[in-house]
C-alpha cells in the first residue's frame, strides 16, 4: 500500500488532503451524478487522482438523506464516512416578515462552508463556524474516538439563530495500522492540489 506516515507533510499529500479535493469537486463543486448508480433510486458522485477513487453515495427524503463516502486505493476501501441529517424548514416560520430561506439556499450556503473550509470540516477534529449575514454553520466534533483512528461529530447550520439543518457524521480510515487522516498518500499525481 502506498501509505506513509511523516511529520510535516503538505496537508495536499494526505488522505485528509486528497477527501477535501474530492468533496470540493463533487458534492460541494455541483459534481454531475453517474449515470447509473451502484444501488438504484441513490445519487452517486464520484472523483479520481491516480490510483485513488472516491464515491458519494446517498438518497434522500423529503427534508432528510443518508449516505457513505469512500475512498479506494487500487479499488481497495481505505477510508470511509457515513452520515445522515435533516432539514428543519419549520424553524423559519418564525420569520414571516424577513425573506425567508429554501432549500436550495440553506444547501448553497452549506456547499460554500464545504468548498472555503474541505480541509477542516467533517473530520471530527475540531470545530469551525462560518458566518454570512443569515446563516450560520457550524462543524461539532464528538470526543468518543479521541485517541483513536475514528471520528464522529455534527455540523449544524442555523438561519438568524435558529437551527435549520442538522448533519450527524461517522467515519476513519480502514486499514491497520492507520493512525490519522494526515497519513500521506503515495500514487497522487505532482500536480495534486487543494
């Protein structure tokens, strides 16, 4: 496997690295769905960089979604991350006389937060929040793997205060040995970049 673990390794080089470019090209980026899914009535994104392969898989509901990212070296699973949220669209109900938010501008916002922070959300490291004039987004890490090679945490986006979007994640790299998702990648192209 073409893994190795350094000290001050540019955050490009990494398994955490390489996770942002692919969620910034697809999810966040408006990346186009394949064509067929490998499970049916799912939306499927996918990203390659040299022997690398991720694919976001998911399906969603009126106001909720499931899914799972993974991450293949060599179609190998070496990293993965579930998760599931909601929208609370009730919650801005409260705000007859302000413009009021949709969908489609609380999951803008969110694939904003996505591409300015890839490389520190959703790895259940810390928190950050991002703030416009409206909305507010927030990442919340859990501690229960703290000291091991998981992570878990929620990302919570609020619209003038109040909680409109909830997002629970899981997730950490898989094969043995692995300590974090800084780990470096080997196989990635010279020009791999954030």
């Amino acid at each position: 496997m073409g893994l190795e673990q350094e000290d001050e390794i540019p955050i490009e080089k990494t398994l955490r690295g390489l996770v942002a470019r692919a969620r910034t090209k697809t999810y966040a980026g408006n990346g186009k769905p394949v064509g067929h899914p490998a499970i049916e009535g799912t939306t499927q994104l996918e990203y390659k960089e040299g022997n690398y392969f991720y694919r976001d898989i998911y399906v969603t509901g009126e106001n909720n979604f499931a899914g799972q990212e993974i991450l293949y070296e060599d179609d190998k699973p070496i990293w993965s991350m579930v998760y599931f949220g909601s929208l609370n669209l009730s919650g801005l109900n409260q705000y007859p006389y302000y413009r009021r938010s949709s969908k489609r501008e609380i999951y803008d916002f969110l694939k904003e937060s996505l591409k300015d922070n890839a490389t520190h959300v959703r790895f259940g490291e810390g928190i950050t929040t991002i703030n416009n004039e409206e909305f507010f987004y927030e990442d919340e890490p859990n501690k229960e793997f703290e000291g091991g090679v998981g992570f878990s945490g929620k990302e919570i986006i609020r619209f003038k205060g109040t909680v409109v979007y909830v997002m629970r994640y899981q997730g950490g790299p898989l094969p043995e040995g692995w300590v974090s998702n800084l780990t470096e990648l080997k196989g990635l192209p010279p020009d791999a970049t954030t």
